[in-house]
C-alpha cells in the first residue's frame, strides 16, 4: 500500500489538453440529440460573437490578415496541417487534416455528426459585422479535412 | 477550429446558454450526462485499481491542463486529495476581461466526479470556498465496510 505525493507548478507543464476536443464535442451531440441542430448553431454563434470580439474587432481594423493570423497561431499550436491562399480580398484555409478530430479518432473519442459547426458556424460568425463573409466549401467527417473561403461581401 | 485551448471558455458558455435558454435543470442534466458518457476512464480506473485509479486519472489530465496543485495518495487509508492553488481552468475565465464567466462553472467539479465516484464506494467532498481566487480542493475516501 503507497503513499505518494506530488506538486507541481505550472510552469511545470505546457497547456495543451487535447481530449478537450472530446468534451466539446460530447456538448455538441448533447445538445443536437436533446434540443435540434439549430440549438448546436445557436450556441456556436452565441461563443463565437462574445468570445471572439476582439478578434472580430480586429477584422474589422485590418482585415483578413488579422484571421489569417489567428488560424496560423491555433492550427501551429495544435500540429495541424493547412494551407492559407492569402490576398486582402480573399482568404482559403484549407485544413489537410484537423488535429481535433484526428486526436478525437485516435483516442476513441465519438465525434458529434455536427462536431463542424465548431468551424462552419464559428467563422460565419466572425464575419458578421465586418466587411467578409465566409463560404464554407467542404468537409470530410471521417478527418476534418476541409476548405473555407473568406471574401469581401457583395456591396 | 476551437482550440483546445480555448475550450474552459467555450464550456463555460454552453453551461450560460443552457441556463439561459432552458433553464437551471438543462445545466444540470448536461452535467450529468457527461459524467455518464465522458467520464468512463475514471469510472475504469478506479474500478479496476481502486484509489488508485483516481491517482492514475487526476495525474493524467491535471498535468496536461498545467495546473498548479498537490495531489496526494494514501492507498492504506484509501484516501486521494488534491489541493489546487490554481485552477487553470477557473483561473483562465477569470482572466478574461471581455466575458463573464458562468457563475456555477466550478459546479460541473462537484457533479461529474460525485456521480462517478459514490456509486463505486468512495466518498466525495469539494471545498469550493475560494473557487473565486481559483482554488478549490477534493478528497475522495473509501467509505468504510458496513
């Protein structure tokens, strides 16, 4: 019979807790199984509008470079693979393999049939307001390959 | 994408917009849900290693979210604490200047594990007193043979 005990700081750790995908992704079926699809959206949205106003904030002051910087930032945190076809008019992400549902298929964890809401609805989201819109132009389930486009709206 | 690291908001507004839109209960039956699906490996664990397997989880995922904390394990008493001295978690949320954090978000602590850990012989409490400066502490006992 032990007795153990440990410390730590956290400077002793980095933060980056992957099977956090797996618990949003849990809430995301939770939510579309008890209250509809349109629920999953809401809620998306609603996070989206109040989480990242800054960051809208900053599309609106510089533009797409500003998302673009984001998405570099979040992806290279995660060890994702995209590509970004960047002009100031128009921006493509292309996600070649998305680090959260690829962690989520290697660690068994389910992914929610609406799990791309987290993308679809969050970038439609942070264009509202700004001088953008976003296109979303396709998606894989299986690995969260997919592309959106990012391009100033119709006056 | 959300990022795992931006996760602890997201949680937080889902807990917020099932309050808001459905009321407290929706907040709770949530909680209870992720307990019943999401919490199998700590369910696993300490059924297949008893105490220990709280050990074994909590040294897992607290490591990973970089807190800051003492767990400690007395396998003959069968006791498990651990004492946060920052949350990273709560921590982050209050952090954050431009959103209001849900204001029972250090209750989903207090559900989740509860219901995972009393139905398999072990005794719960959650001092929540200072969650507010992002500390809190959990004990987990075996409760004695009848």
């Amino acid at each position: 019979m032990a007795r153990e005990t440990v410390t730590r700081s956290a400077a002793d750790n980095v933060y980056l807790h992957k099977d956090f995908h797996g618990a949003l992704s849990a809430g995301i079926a939770y939510l579309e199984s008890r209250y509809g699809a349109e629920a999953v959206r809401s809620y998306v949205r609603r996070f989206t509008v109040k989480y990242y106003a800054p960051l809208v904030q900053a599309i609106k002051d510089r533009g797409l470079s500003a998302l673009r910087d984001h998405l570099q930032r979040i992806y290279a945190l995660e060890g994702g693979r995209i590509k970004i076809d960047f002009a100031e008019e128009e921006m493509t992400l292309e996600v070649e393999e998305c680090p959260a549902v690829a962690h989520m298929r290697a660690h068994g964890y389910p992914v929610a049939p609406l799990f791309h809401e987290t993308s679809k609805t969050l970038y439609a989201a942070l264009c509202e307001g700004t001088p953008f819109v976003s296109e979303w132009l396709r998606y894989d389930a299986r690995t969260g390959r997919s592309a959106v486009r990012f391009r100033r709206s119709a006056p | 994408m959300i990022p795992c690291t931006e996760f602890i908001p997201a949680y937080s507004e889902l807990f917020a917009f099932l309050e808001e839109s459905r009321g407290r209960d929706a907040v709770r039956d949530f909680w209870n849900y992720l307990s019943d699906t999401f919490l199998r490996t700590l369910r696993d664990l300490v059924a297949a290693h008893g105490i220990r397997g709280c050990w074994m989880y909590w040294n897992h995922t607290l490591n990973e979210e970089a807190a800051d904390f003492t767990m400690e394990l007395d396998e003959e008493a069968g006791e498990f604490s651990i004492t946060m001295r920052r949350c990273p978690s709560k921590a982050m949320l209050l952090g954050l200047g431009h959103i209001e954090p849900y204001h029972d978000y250090c209750g989903h602590c207090d559900v989740l594990y509860r219901r995972v850990l009393e139905p398999l012989g072990y005794e719960y409490a959650y001092d929540m007193s200072e969650t507010d400066r992002a500390r809190c502490r959990l004990v987990v006992r075996r409760k004695p043979a009848l």
